[in-house]
C-alpha cells in the first residue's frame, strides 16, 4: 500500500522492521523502488538479496531489468546481467525475457535482442513488440513490418502499441499497399476507436500524401489528444496545405486545446514560402505570446522560414537572439546566408562554429566523413581511399560511419582492392567495430565483391543471430560467384530460421537462377515471392526473368512477359531483352528491343551496340556501317571497354589495344607465347566475337587486343609465381577471352579470377565455375 501511494520511505521502514521476509516481500520492495523511479535503489536491494544466499524468482529478476534499462547504469554489464538469468533458469519466464529482450533493444543491440527474441520458448505480444519497437527506435522500419508478418502468420493479436509502430513503419516506408491492409486489421480488431493508433494512421496517410484519407479518420475520432491535431496539421503541412493546416490550427485553438511546440513548428513549415510569409509571421506572433520564442526547435524552423522567403533580415536577428543554438540552427543560418548570396558571412560564421569546443572535434570526424562520401558518389572510390588514409594520417579516429562509407559505398569492392579491404576490416576488430551488424555487413559485401566467398563466411553471424541483411549478401554472394546449389539452400535455411524474405532476398535468388540457368525453378520463385510472401514484383525481378527465360533462348516467352508485366518495362527491360536476341541472333527482336530502347533514351550507346553485333553476326555489314553513321551524327559513343588488375600494390588499367603501359612490349610478347600455347593444347578463336568486316585473320588479331587479355598478361609477367589472379572488366566479358582464360589455365596451372559487372569467373585447370553459361 505505501509504495503505491508513493511512500516509499514508510514502504522501506517496515520492509527493514519485518522480522522474516518471504519471496513476495522482496518483490514488492523492489518493484516499489523501481515505481517510484529509485533504480539504483531496486539495484541494491537486488545485490543485498544475493548476498542473503535468497535465489530470486521471476518477478524480482524482471524488475531488476526493468530498473538497470530505465536507468541506463548498467549496459556495460549487460552480459552479467544475461547471465544471471541464464544462471537461475529463468529464460523460459515469459515476463523475464520479455523483460530482457527490450533491455536488449532499448539500448541498440537489436542482435542481441532478435537473439533472446528467438530463444524464447513462449512469446506474448509485449515480446513481439518489445522487438519492433527496437527495430524502430534503431532505425529500421522494414524489420518491423516483416515481423508484424510473422506475428499475423503465428497468430498473434496486436495490441495499442504494436498497431503504433506498425503503422509508423509503413508510413516510413511509404508502403500503402501493406498500410492499407494494416487499416483493414486494426478496424476488425477494434483499435480504430484508440487514440494512439488513430494518430498513427493519420501521420501514416500524411506520409503518403492521401490528405482526405487521413482528415477522415481526424473527423470521425471519437476523442482526439494534442498529438491528433498535430498529426492533421503536420499532414496539411508535409504535404504544403498552407490553408487547410492553419484552418485546423484555428479549429484546435476554438477547442481549447493548447498548441506546443510541434504545433507551430508544423505550421511554420507550412508557411516556408513568399506566399506564405505573412501566415507565417503570425504565427511568429502566437510563438511570441505563448513565450515559446526560445525552444530551439521551433526557432529553427522559423530560420529555415524566412531564409527560404529571402528575408535575411529577419533571419540575422532571430538568430542573434536564440539563447542556446545548436548544430541546426548554425546551419540554417550559413545557408540562409549562402542563399542570399552572403558567401563571406557564411565562411564567417563556419569559422565562428568551428571555434566551439563542443563542435570542433565532431565538424572535422563528420567533415571527412562527407569527403570520403562525396568522392564515392562522384565514381571516385581510390580518391575515397585516400582520402581516409589521410584522415587516419591527420590523427583522426574513424568511427563506424567512416568505415561503413569506405566499406559499404564498396570503395574496395568497386575496385577489387583486396588488400585494402583487409586492412579496414582489421582496423574494425582493433576498434572493436566486429560486434555491429552494419559493420559486418559491409564487411561481408566487401569480401564477396572481391571474390573471397570463404571470407564471407568466416565473419558470416550465426543463422539465430543473422539479420535479413546478412542473409541477402550471402546468397547475392553465392549468386554473383555462380554457386546456385549454395543460393537455394541458403534461402531454404534462411524460411527455416523463421526470417521473411523481401525484395532483395527474391533478386538474389533470381539472380542465382538466371546465371546457372534454372528456368523452371527461378519462374517457381517468381510467383511464390508474390502468393506465397507477399512481395510485390518489382523492376529488378522482371528484368531477372526476362534475362532468364531469354538466356535460355525461350525468346517468345520473355518478349510476352514484358508485354504482361505488372509494372511498366524501363530500359533494363529493354536491354535484357536486346541482349538475349543477340545471344540468339535474333535480328528483328533484336530491332524491336533496340527502337523501345532508344524511344526512352535516344542517346543509350548500348542500343545501338547491341543491334550493330547482331547485325554483324548475320553478315550483314551495310546495316553495321548505317549503326555507326548515326551513332556518329547523334555524337553517341560507344563506352570503352576496359580491365584493371592490382600488382604489386598498384592498379594498372588497360584499354583495348592499349600501348600506352610501360610494359608494353612485355605484355605483348607474352600474349604472343600464350597464344601459341594454348592453340597447342586445342584453342580455337572464335572470331564471331570481331564484329569488323575484315579477314579471319585480322579479326582474330583484333580479339587478342581485348583488355582483359592485356590484363591477363600484364598479371602472368608480375604477379607473384603461383598466386591468384584477379582480374576486373567494366563490361561483360567475350566469349573468346573466357575461352582463352579457360586454356591459359590449363596451360600455367595457374587459378585466375574475372570479375564484369554480373558475376565472378573461377577458371582454374581449364574449367570456369559458370559452367560456360553467363
């Protein structure tokens, strides 16, 4: 009774009075203590019962979690924690697990949390929510609505709280197809008449821009709460209702329900134009009056106001009076100087701010950070490399956002830098970087974007603690590296462990169909990805079919699939299917494809290559030159092939026929020797790859000029004797240099690894992992 009317102090006298103490009784104590928000207390009295020999029950363990989360003293000993429930066998209590799994992901180790999640023997759906609403504090949305999925397939009903972050999720993601479904289970379950889930909705429907949809569940609410008006409002506002949100803010104000900060905040987004200046003004006003002129966010948005108005003025004295600034608001100043041309006073003020203690270190780890990105972003990832060895030369330390960007935008993986890539996972392990899954993931891509399948695996997290991310770079990896088997089973595991595949997951898979060449099972995927997961097909799966079927020659099948498509074909379609009918040396689909593909971009240089190598294939020599006249009077050209390989710790880049490298004459002669070697051992060029009208031999004299033969030679003249070559290519490789790389093979005894834009190739003792088929 006292520690429920918030005595305490009376609570804990007659607690310390009592002269024998049963179970209930240390219950009771610790969870008043945890009540009454004395945690560190609940921790104590915790340790004292330890220290009596008294072996806790359920309910004490659950409210000492509940007191080390809320007080956030005791992360670092989370493991100790863990252990003594493990210690005491109480993982089988739903409330204890319950209790330790949102410990767990209010603190951001959602692995952790997706962990215990599944080692919990019963579930409630305080369990299941605990685990989406730690996937969405930590940012991911997509997680959530894969696990309300599950949660609808196991059966289990969703509470106020569930439906809240459910609906936030979809609104996130901007999915109504599945936001519309979740309105259908929240009417028929009854939480429509909730006050938090109609809020929800409304924000929802606000994210996807449906206005109307999310005014009628603002009429019809039975109740309404400050955060239902300015769900109405931020609605309005997001979608730039200027009128209708001030129209429901005057509504709001007749109601006599006091606005705060959101609300203005909101409303002066709404006003951030000229038009608007003077609505927006007025509020100024109101923000005024109510004497909320000092709450930093809404003197924020006000900055951002009259920046985007042109008022420079207006802007300079707000910013002069805000008590406390933070990051924002020394940013919205710099641009609003910046937009009005001020570009002195806004280097003035970057200079005031980075001579803030709190700012300076933290302006320059972030400033390398968007330098490093930048140069990704430009298609200049060694930049980016160098870039972050200068970084770590200044004395910097990289934090998880440096190594994510040099990992996860593959500066390595573009280039196959190998070596480099090691080194970034080792700086990881030293920063203890290794036990965060983005980490591992980039890590991961990176490995299986360099050819190290074996990598991948090595740091790969177990299959109960392996989140959806890591299985789609697993099977994209198995995919990418021709392992088909591997692909199938990796996604059978994946069912099996109870994670849900998405988009991604099908690509991967289709992918692994289309390069082994499994017709009938990729189109079996294809549809049970939409009846029996519930994934709608996207872009990228159609292309995957179509390239699938058209590799395979079922031509007519793929130039039907396109025409029944449920989303509109792009110029991927187009090129798959261009592609597919010079594979087939199909002329007039070949047209077909080529005049779609050109309809959409009248300068893709790939239609007209294409079409070209079909025409040449057929012989037909007058249709090639009329190509390349166009192509010459539209200034189309066509993009260069080219192959790079790392020697040495330097990467040497060739062109077709290029002489421009200081081996040259090496690098020929050794093509020279090669050429003679393996036409010894049975090689026959297949000069169907030279698509100029000359004789046999010129145009098997025009296929050893290829880049990825240069390169090939360049690696057999300097690489170290035995290792592995790996080697790069821009575009897809030709038929007759995968058929020299399979005899150089043989004939060196040597492992060679090629790399183009779809797959990798291991050609090892004159056999190709593809199969011969890519």
């Amino acid at each position: 009774m006292y520690s429920r009317f918030g005595c305490i102090e009376l609570s804990r006298y007659l607690f310390d009075e009592m002269p024998q103490r049963s179970d209930s009784t240390w219950s009771t104590m610790i969870s008043g203590y945890v009540r009454a928000e004395m945690y560190l207390k609940a921790v104590e009295l915790f340790h004292d019962l330890w220290v009596q020999g008294i072996e806790p029950n359920g309910f004490m363990v659950a409210s000492l979690l509940t007191a080390c989360n809320r007080s956030g003293k005791f992360v670092s000993q989370r493991t100790q924690v863990h252990g003594l429930v493990v210690k005491f066998g109480l993982l089988s209590d739903v409330f204890v697990s319950s209790a330790l799994l949102h410990f767990y992901a209010t603190y951001g180790f959602m692995s952790d949390a997706r962990k215990c999640f599944e080692e919990m023997p019963e579930r409630n759906v305080v369990s299941w929510t605990s685990l989406m609403v730690g996937y969405s504090t930590n940012g991911d949305p997509e997680e959530v609505l894969e696990i309300y999925q599950r949660m609808r397939l196991e059966g289990v009903g969703c509470n106020q709280n569930s439906f809240t972050v459910v609906i936030s999720s979809c609104g996130l993601l901007e999915d109504e197809f599945l936001g519309r479904q979740v309105l259908s289970h929240v009417v028929v379950t009854g939480f429509d008449s909730n006050v938090s889930v109609a809020n929800a909705l409304i924000s929802m429907f606000g994210s996807f821009g449906i206005v109307e949809d999310a005014y009628f569940i603002f009429k019809v609410m039975d109740e309404r709460d400050t955060i239902s008006w300015n769900s109405i409002i931020s609605a309005y506002s997001h979608n730039l209702y200027c009128e209708d949100s001030l129209k429901c803010f005057r509504w709001m104000r007749h109601g006599n329900v006091k606005p705060d900060s959101t609300t203005l905040s909101s409303l002066i987004s709404a006003c951030s134009n000229v038009d608007n200046l003077k609505w927006g003004m007025g509020i100024h006003d109101i923000v005024i009056k109510l004497g909320l002129d000092s709450v930093i966010c809404i003197c924020n948005t006000l900055l951002t106001m009259y920046s985007e108005s042109g008022r420079l003025e207006d802007a300079i004295r707000l910013f002069k009076d805000i008590p406390e600034k933070d990051l924002i608001s020394w940013n919205s100043m710099m641009a609003s100087y910046g937009k009005n041309g001020e570009y002195q006073k806004a280097l003035g003020l970057l200079a005031d701010l980075h001579g803030t203690n709190e700012i300076r270190n933290y302006h320059c780890v972030v400033s390398w950070n968007a330098l490093i990105g930048g140069h990704m972003e430009n298609e200049e990832p060694q930049k980016s490399l160098q870039d972050f060895k200068w970084m770590r030369e200044d004395g910097m330390c990289a934090n998880y956002i440096t190594i994510v960007n040099v990992l996860g935008l593959a500066a390595c993986a573009n280039l196959g830098l190998l070596e480099e890539g090691q080194q970034l996972h080792n700086i990881i392990i030293k920063k203890g970087f290794e036990s965060d899954l983005h980490v591992t993931n980039a890590a991961m891509d990176m490995y299986g974007k360099c050819g190290e399948m074996d990598e991948v695996l090595r740091i790969l997290p177990a299959p109960s603690n392996r989140p959806r991310l890591s299985w789609n770079i697993l099977i994209s990896g198995y995919s990418r590296h021709g392992y088909y088997n591997k692909a199938r089973d990796t996604f059978h595991h994946m069912l099996q462990v109870g994670q849900q595949p998405n988009h991604v997951t099908f690509v991967a898979l289709l992918s692994a169909c289309n390069h082994g060449g499994l017709v009938e099972e990729g189109l079996a995927h294809f549809y049970s990805m939409v009846e029996e997961f519930g994934v709608p097909p996207a872009i990228e799966h159609c292309v995957c079919i179509i390239d699938l079927l058209g590799r395979s020659g079922r031509l007519i099948e793929a130039e039907n699939f396109v025409k029944e498509m449920p989303v509109p074909p792009n110029d991927l379609v187009w090129r798959s299917l261009l592609s597919a009918s010079r594979t087939h040396n199909n002329l007039e689909l070949s047209r077909k494809a080529a005049n779609h593909l050109l309809e959409l971009d009248p300068s893709d240089d790939s239609a007209y290559v294409l079409l070209s190598n079909v025409c040449a294939i057929n012989g037909r020599w007058e249709d090639v030159g009329d190509i390349r006249t166009k192509m010459k009077s539209n200034k189309i050209k066509k993009k260069p092939g080219c192959s790079w390989v790392k020697v040495n710790n330097k990467v040497n880049t060739f062109g077709m026929g290029d002489q421009s490298h200081p081996q040259a004459v090496q690098i020929y002669g050794k093509l020279t020797d090669l050429r003679k070697m393996i036409k010894d051992i049975g090689y026959v060029p297949d000069t169907s790859f030279a698509l100029h009208d000359t004789d046999e031999e010129q145009k098997e004299d025009n296929l050893w000029n290829h880049s990825e033969k240069l390169a090939l030679a360049f690696g057999l003249l300097d690489a170290p004797e035995g290792s592995t070559l790996r080697i790069f290519k821009n575009l897809r490789v030709c038929g007759d240099c995968h058929s020299v790389y399979k005899f150089v093979s043989r004939a060196v005894q040597r492992r060679i690894v090629l790399r183009d834009p779809y797959r990798f190739h291991h050609f090892s003792n004159g056999k190709c992992s593809c199969c011969d088929y890519w």
